[in-house]
C-alpha cells in the first residue's frame, strides 16, 4: 500500500479503462508501519499506542502523534490525486473517535469490575481499524479525483452498534452495490462480534480478503506482494538462482505457512479452499507476469520441487525416558502439557526411548521445560533449524538421497528428517548456524529438477 502509485499503475490501471475497471473488490491492508505504531512492531515488540493503555498510562499524546504521522503520511499520495484537506479531516475525525472510545474503555478498565483481557482486545480492535480506514478512505478519494467511480466498503463498524457477526457485515456492507459500476475499496479490518484479531490477531486482512471471497463468489482471489511466491528466498539464494513456483495446491500453501512462509493465512486458505475459489499470488512489481496460481486439484504433471524453504527460529525438544518403550500412548502426557500450554509443534520424531518434537522458538514457554523435566527422566532443548522440499509431486526414488548428499557435501549433518505418507514436504533439522548453507545447498542441487 505504500508504493500506491505501483498499485495504481500494475494493477488497478493496468491495461484496463471504461467498464473493464469494475467488477472488482480491492481488500487493502494499513500503510507499512502505521499497525506497528497504533499496536506494537510485529518483529521487533516496540510498544505502540496500545502499550500505553495495557500499561494503565495515559495514551492521549501517543495517539495525536500517530495522528501527525497519517497526515505526514497523506503528503505523499497528495500528487496521486489524494485531496488532502479531505484526507485530513477523515483521519482527524476517525483518530478523536477512536479517542472517545478508548476513554470509555480505559475508565471501565480502572473500574476494575471487568476482566482486563476483554477491555485490552476491544481497545486493540478499535486501534487496528484505524490503519485500514486511513489507508481506504484514502485509495477511494484518490481514485474518485481520477474520475473513477469507486465505493468505501468499511468493514469497521465504526458508527454503528449492530452485533453483526463479521459475515453478516459483509454481507450488509456489499448489498445493493452494483459490482460492474464501480471499484470497492474494503477495509481489511472488518468488525464482527466474533472479535476478529481475537483469533487471527495481526493477519486479520487475509482473514477478511477471504470472507469477502467467500460471500461473493469471484471468478478469482489474487493477493498482490512485493515479491513472487518463489522456489527459493532470492535474498539468501539470489534473484537469478530461483523462480516463480507458478501453479501449485493449497495443500503446499499449507505447508509454506507451517514453516512461516506464508503465501496466505491458513485460516484464510481454508474458505477458499473447501468453496472451490482459486487464488494467485502475483508481484505487483511485475503485472504482465501470471505469478502462481493456487487450486485445490492440482498436482504438478512432473515430479519436482516446488519450494526450498525453512526456518531457523525453532528448537528441537528432545524427552527421554526408559520406560518409555513399548508403553502405548506414552506420548499422551507430552502432548497434554503441549496442549494445556497453547504449543503446536512442526515436527515429531520419535525412537524406543525418546520423543523429539520441534516448536517455534517464541513458543517455548517459561514452564513448558519444568513441567517436562518433573515428569520425565531427561529433557533437553536445542537451537536448531529445518529446511525442507515442498511440492505437490515429490514422490520419486533417489530424492531423499540426493538431498542429503547434497547437505553431506557441504559438511551439513542432518540430525533428524522426516516426512509424511502423502510426501508432500520432506523436513530436515539441522544445526542453526548451518541453516543459510543448507538452503543454498539444497537449491543448487535440486532447482533443476
């Protein structure tokens, strides 16, 4: 959203005019940055504008300076088009409601005669709605000074007090709009009395770019990045050593998510998914390129890779007990302290008298070890990192070796691997430091195959 005027060019104008132009929803995200101010930096954890309130401090100056910084931000989308007195006065109005709300919230928060997690997850809504109006409002009225005729869907609920669940105010929000007239603009953030980051917290655009999908049933979903969903990371193997993966299944997107490289939300997929609706990703950088298509059938005609991926941000949990062995469901109790922990993990592995199971490094919880460690003779935890080949049609004799020699030729020990029966990822667990190597490794080995 912030290369809008990339957004307008490649994809929005883009060999399109008159009639052509319609028929089209776009779900926009907030301007990069502006949720890390209004919440906190999602890599980083600098406190935002909600720190303050979570804290009991008063948040009054925090919020009037996110407020100077949208209008420092409205400044640059001013030669695009954007009317800024107009701008201005959205953004002015919309922050000293938020303001009204959010001293309505606080004071009952004083009071202390509700629980704080309820008050904290309506302030964190209503600050998160911000960055979507904003960055709507503002797509709409350049569009509109471009004698376009376009539509503010905003899903945010802002003024109004009806208990819509977040379908049902799609639903009202699109009723009566004639698509082929004009060009909708939603607010990624939709309000619903599910409480939509209650769930998905920050990928909640993705959350409700596929409920709108759902609800109207287009002839495609197209999710527009920065980049290509790519065979490889182009930072780590370089631009020209991978490429556009092209077409694949959700199944695969599902297991890009699991190792956090996501092509969309999981919880996204699924709708689209189960109600047949394909989905692309493309690079808005690069419009006449098809970018690659997501079905729910499609299995590559050749065996082939699809993607070299992986992390290094996970630890290996290794639990060893001797009575383990031969003792059916012994891994009922881990799974159990895993569970009443809110831990998933992305690989199990086990032996006679271990059970190795590897999480996301933020996952390991103060007392996730201790509990383990009271009930079992040895636990250990270990850094580790897993790289893995992903596709649709991996099935094929000499891959496993062949990826494994080319670790082994880089000096790369794999200290677990693993795949399920329908071969769709094939996971390695290797030392962290080594993780870049191995995905390089691995990508001058197979990419052309």
């Amino acid at each position: 959203m912030s290369a809008f005027g990339d957004v307008l060019a490649n994809i929005i104008f883009y060999e399109r005019e008159g009639p052509a132009l319609y028929n089209r929803i776009f779900v926009v995200s907030a301007y990069a940055g502006v949720t890390n101010w209004l919440l906190e930096n999602k890599k980083t954890g600098a406190p935002g504008v909600y720190h303050r309130i979570s804290e009991f401090k008063k948040f009054h100056g925090a919020l009037r300076e996110v407020a100077g910084q949208l209008k420092e931000l409205n400044r640059q989308y001013a030669p695009l088009g954007l009317d800024l007195a107009v701008a201005d006065a959205f953004i002015g109005q919309r922050i000293a409601d938020a303001q009204a709300y959010l001293d309505s919230l606080t004071n009952v928060l004083a009071s202390g005669y509700v629980r704080s997690e309820n008050i904290l997850q309506a302030a964190r809504e209503i600050l998160a709605s911000i960055g979507e109006a904003h960055a709507a409002f503002n797509s709409v009225n350049i569009l509109q000074n471009r004698g376009v005729h376009a539509t503010l869907v905003d899903l945010s609920g802002f003024h109004d007090n009806k208990p819509y669940t977040i379908d049902q105010r799609i639903g009202h929000a699109f009723k009566g709009i004639k698509l082929d007239e004009t060009i909708c603009v939603a607010t990624g953030y939709a309000k619903g009395t599910e409480g939509i980051m209650r769930e998905f917290d920050r990928g909640y655009s993705e959350v409700t770019f596929s409920k709108i999908a759902v609800a109207l049933r287009p002839r495609e979903a197209v999710i527009h990045k920065e980049y290509h969903l790519c065979s490889a990371d182009p930072v780590l193997v370089g631009p020209g050593h991978c490429r556009p993966v092209g077409a694949t299944n959700y199944d695969v997107a599902d297991q890009l998510a699991d190792v956090g490289m996501e092509a969309i939300h999981p919880k996204a997929s699924k709708p689209l998914e189960i109600n047949g609706i394909d989905l692309r990703i493309k690079n808005t950088f690069e419009p006449a390129h098809p970018g690659t298509l997501i079905t729910k059938d499609y299995v590559s005609a050749e065996t082939r890779v699809e993607v070299i991926t992986g992390t290094d941000k996970v630890v290996m949990i290794d639990v060893y007990d001797p009575l383990m062995v031969g003792t059916a469901g012994f891994d009922l109790g881990i799974m159990q302290i895993f569970f009443e922990l809110g831990v998933s993990y992305a690989f199990k592995a086990t032996s006679a008298n271990s059970i190795s199971v590897l999480i996301w490094e933020k996952d390991l919880k103060h007392d996730l070890v201790p509990r383990l460690e009271a009930r079992y003779e040895k636990v250990t935890v270990e850094p580790t990192a897993m790289v893995c080949l992903i596709g649709s049609n991996i099935d094929r004799p000499g891959l496993l070796a062949k990826a494994a020699g080319a670790l082994a030729a880089q000096g790369i020990n794999i200290m677990s691997a693993g795949f399920a029966l329908r071969k769709v990822n094939i996971q390695f667990i290797i030392a962290r430091p080594q993780y870049k190597a191995a995905i390089i490794a691995l990508n001058n080995s197979l990419a052309a195959d």
